[in-house]
C-alpha cells in the first residue's frame, strides 16, 4: 500500500474532504498512486495559527525532551526504513537500496541534533565594572516556513524539521508535491514519537500561492529554502523585504578536476558511480568534468566502460542501478542539452538519448569537445548527463571551475599534497571534496556560497539559522 496523503496541522491528518487535490504518478510505470490534498487558505492560516500558539510553548521546552523527541524519530527512521523507502522509490524513482539509504543516513541527523540540542549554549562576557553582569543568551527565532524538494524528499526535509524543532521552534513544511510520501512519513514519526500539536505542520498546494502565503504572514520568522537558483533568489527577496531569516540551499554546477597524479581507475569508476546517483538528479552531482590531458583516455575509457554497465530500470527491480528521471518534463530538457552540444561541435561518446518504452527514463551520457559556453558547462543538467573537458594548466582550470556564478561543491581527485592544498584553497565552492565524496554527513556543514545558497545546514553551523542572539546586562 502506498502512503496515505493529507495535510498535518495542529496535530491532526487531514484529508481531501472536498479540497483540490492533485495525482502523485510513479516515474517509471506511470501509474497514479494516489492523490495529494492541496490546502485552502484557510487550512495555511490554521497552520501559521497553530505554529504560533505551539511555539510559546515549545520555546521553552526543556532541551532533554526535543533530544528524546529526535531520538524517537532517528530509531523510527531505522525500523520503517524499508516501508518509507519503498514509497520514495513509487513516487521519486530512485532505486529502491537508495532510497532506503537514504533513510537510514537520515536517522543520524536526527540522533546529531538530538545530541546538539542540549548544547545550545550563551556565554557570559567579563565586565568593566564588578557590579555589572553580562550575558549573552541563544533563542528560538520563533515560527519557521520551510520549502523542500523532490529530488531527496526525507533528506532535505528532515534537516530543516530537527534543526528548528531541536532549537525550539515551530514550523511550517511544503514538500515536493511529486514525491510527497516521505514527507508525510516524517509526520507520522513525529507525531508518534509524541510531538506535541502544532509544533510541525505539513501543507501542499501550489508552490508559489502557498510560499507567498507563508512567507509574507507576520506570524513567519524564518524561511528555509532548497531548490533552483531563481525559486531561491525570488523567495529570499521576498523574506528580505519583510526582514525575515533565511537559509537557501540552492543549485551547482559541480567541477571535478582530475589530476595527472591521480589514481585514475579508481577516480573514473567513483565518479561514474556517483554520476548516475539518482539518475544525476543530485544538487552536488559532478556536472563538469575537467582531466588532464596526460591521463585524459585512460579516464575516458574507464568511465565510459563503468556508465555502459550501468543497469537502467524500474527502482523495485532488483538489479536497476539507476532509475527514471522523476518527472515528464526533465527528458526534453536532457534531449536540448544533447542538441546544443551537437550544434556546437561536442560529441556524444555515450547515450544521448531517452530509452524506449514506458517512463522518464534517459540513456547515461558522455559528451566531449564542449566550449565553455555551452549549456552544459554553464547549467546545471540535473541528469545523467556527464560534459568532459581536457586540461593542462593547473591555474588555467582553476580559473574555468570558478568562472560560473555557482559555487556548492567540487571534487579533487590528486595524490599531491601540494596541488591538493593549492586547490582546495582556490576552489570558490561551500564544500570541497578530495578522493571520495566526504559531504552531508550530520555532523558537518553543508551549503554553498555565492549564487548556491545563504547559511549552512548540519555541522556545529546547524542551528545558527533557527536561533537569535540577545545580550542581557544589568547590576
């Protein structure tokens, strides 16, 4: 049985009941697997309402009941793992072993900010004077919206919902409409895990009708973003003018500079792997491959021997690799890529079209002999799409992966210490990953800087979004 789909507010699952609702397909087979209920506006200002009475409780909830609360939810993870992976693979498409990583990944958040909760601590500041007292005391910044999407449903989700629920916030989530069961699971967990009413909400609808709600309500304190570049720019000029709180996780265009040091088999086959990561369909997917000319073939024939083994299917099939892409309409979009190579002189090595049959389903793809205008060096593909450059000057492909407006993640693949040092330092990205992919890991930062995103969600950085500062002085 898939998911029951309704809205959570104030505690309560709430069905369609004559609300427009909205189909949820599954990618691969195309069937309607159930339909979403869209909120009125009634049910988002019952939302906001329900947070804001929530809150002048919650915030000054002890920190050993949110950690128990998280713990719950972290050991709840684990034990419905494989129902809520199962789900996530009907509506999202990724297979079914990755989407149920993906939960089991997830419990950790919640135990990491179980654990940190308790350690939000203020400090006290030495006087100038002994009969005065200083002190500086972190608080809930109060009621959060927060807006996640499609392509990890759990994951993004679950970070924004321990981050504020451990800093004793309330909050507001609008999931991914297309995938919107693992959003709903977390509901279930968290309202089992004893939760109290109106702490979490859970609301659908029309993005941009339900985040302008949201967000211009004087009731929100904090917006959460993850998602595209223009989403996240309009939404944080939106929360500027009404000087809310934001963090934004938003697009890349990931470089990954192989070196002539490198332990190419090894490189090839880890990047061809983690390429084709939900169906490339990842915001720190590498997306721009650039290898030094020394090494260039042997790179190429490693890592299209590895994409060409690559087994594509249905997600619940046992041996599928890699699934569809989630939606109808990212396909078309793979197919203008391949063309705007074509037409300006790159070659299709591998794949470069959608696979017959039934679903969202596009061919691992290898382009070569791209110029640095093309679209996919300068957008992000978001599929399984893979452009590859030469190179042969260390500053020169410095100078290339920096030279977009995005700046997420990047990969570094050399056995020199020195070549390693200089480019992580000169890298303009939020997370720099030397051989291996070491990101989004609780317990570390993860986010990016310039158009890629405003704070960092994880690490010790994980609450600084969802608490203000207030200094107290007296004598």
């Amino acid at each position: 049985m898939y998911q029951n789909l309704a809205l959570y507010i104030d505690g309560e699952f709430i069905s369609g009941d004559g609300r427009k609702t909205e189909p949820v397909t599954n990618p691969a087979t195309l069937e309607v697997l159930g339909h979403l209920p869209h909120a009125t506006t009634a049910d988002l200002d019952r939302a906001l309402n329900s947070a804001a009475r929530a809150f002048e409780t919650w915030r000054h909830s002890s920190p050993m009941v949110r950690s128990e609360i998280l713990r719950k939810v972290g050991q709840l993870s684990r034990d419905r793992a494989q129902e809520i992976g199962r789900n996530m693979t009907l509506d999202q498409g990724k297979p079914l072993a990755e989407a149920v990583g993906e939960i089991v990944s997830c419990a950790d958040h919640a135990d990491w900010h179980a654990e940190e909760c308790r350690r939000i601590y203020g400090r006290v500041i030495l006087p100038r004077s002994p009969e005065v007292r200083q002190m500086v005391l972190r608080e809930p910044v109060g009621v959060c919206a927060a807006f996640t999407p499609w392509n990890f449903p759990y994951n993004q989700a679950i970070r924004k919902v321990c981050a504020a629920i451990g800093a004793g916030c309330t909050i507001i989530l609008k999931g991914p409409e297309d995938t919107p069961s693992a959003v709903m699971a977390i509901a279930q967990m968290f309202h089992d895990a004893g939760l109290p009413p109106g702490v979490l909400n859970i609301v659908w609808g029309v993005p941009s009708e339900v985040s302008d709600h949201l967000v211009r309500s004087p009731i929100v304190r904090k917006v959460s973003f993850t998602g595209s570049v223009p989403v996240g720019k309009h939404l944080a000029a939106l929360a500027g003018a009404h000087m809310k709180r934001v963090t934004m996780e938003l697009g890349g265009h990931s470089p990954v500079l192989v070196f002539d040091d490198a332990d190419v088999p090894r490189a090839a086959k880890m990047l061809a792997k983690f390429k084709l990561r939900n169906a490339g369909q990842v915001c720190v997917s590498p997306t721009r491959f650039y290898v030094h000319d020394k090494v260039y073939d042997k790179f190429m024939s490693d890592f299209t021997d590895t994409l060409k083994s690559v087994v594509v299917g249905n997600g619940l099939e046992p041996e599928t690799q890699m699934g569809p892409l989630a939606h109808a309409r990212r396909v078309p979009v793979m197919e203008q890529f391949v063309q705007n190579a074509i037409e300006l002189g790159g070659k299709v090595v591998l794949g470069g079209e959608r696979l017959e049959g039934v679903g969202h389903f596009f061919k691992p793809t290898v382009v070569t002999d791209l110029p640095e205008h093309a679209m996919l060096m300068t957008e992000e593909p978001f599929g399984p799409i893979a452009p590859i450059a030469r190179f042969s000057d260390t500053d020169d492909v410095i100078r290339r992966a920096n030279s977009l407006p995005f700046g997420l993640s990047s990969y570094v693949f050399t056995n020199s210490l020195q070549t390693a040092t200089k480019v992580s330092n000169a890298l303009e990205a939020g997370m720099v990953n030397i051989n291996h992919f070491g990101s989004a890991l609780p317990e570390t930062p993860f986010g990016g800087i310039k158009d890629s995103g405003i704070g960092s969600e994880g690490g010790l950085e994980t609450f600084d979004g969802y608490l203000v500062t207030k200094f107290v002085t007296h004598v």
